[in-house]
C-alpha cells in the first residue's frame, strides 16, 4: 500500500504496479514477470526459504531484483541463502543494521 500511494504521488502509478502478495499463496500470484519485488519478513515459515528462489526465478525478469528485508537473526537465511545460490540467484547484503538486513537477489541473465 506504501508504495502503491508513493508512486501516485510522485506522477508514475502509470508506469509502476503494485500489488500486495501472500508468499504462501503461489496460485495467486500474478503470470507475468517484474524488474523489481520488494519483500519484507517473508522467511517467516520453515519451508518458504526453499519456495523464494524459485518464485523470484519465476516472477523476475533477467537482470530484475528482489529487495528482501528481514530481521538479522532470522534461523532460515543460511538455508535460504543456500536455495537462492542453487537456483542461480546472486544475494548481496545492501544495508544492515544490528537487528535488521537489506538483502539485494538478483536475477542473473541466462
């Protein structure tokens, strides 16, 4: 919703789409492909840090990026990280603070 209203008010809701996504929910999701998904807590759920890479891989055009944000000490990062690397996604940490991280997933052009 914030960035829906942000890009209204900044004069490019025609050229931005936003939409509000259940990760759990994989059917819902839309069949076209993104430059950008911005996620935040979404490796709540044993099981999604496997599910991630292959969405990304699915929803990302080549050379588009995920912006995940999540608490630092979340127990699936290492194994999400570990998914993302077998799916031929490249993570990078943008931004961290001590409770909180910024990750950047890329989709690599094939």
């Amino acid at each position: 919703e914030i960035v829906r209203r942000n890009a209204a008010e900044n004069g490019v809701s025609n050229i931005v789409r936003t939409a509000v996504l259940d990760w759990t929910k994989h059917e819902t999701f839309p069949e076209e492909q993104f430059d950008m998904i911005i996620g935040a807590d979404i490796l709540l759920f044993q099981g999604m840090e496997g599910d991630l890479p292959e969405l990304f891989n699915r929803l990302l055009l080549e050379g588009g990026r995920a912006l995940v944000s999540d608490p630092r000490q979340r127990v699936l990062r290492p194994l999400f990280l570990t998914d993302c690397e077998n799916a031929a996604l490249e993570v990078g940490e943008i931004f961290a603070t001590k409770d909180q991280v910024l990750l950047n997933v890329m989709r690599l052009a094939l």
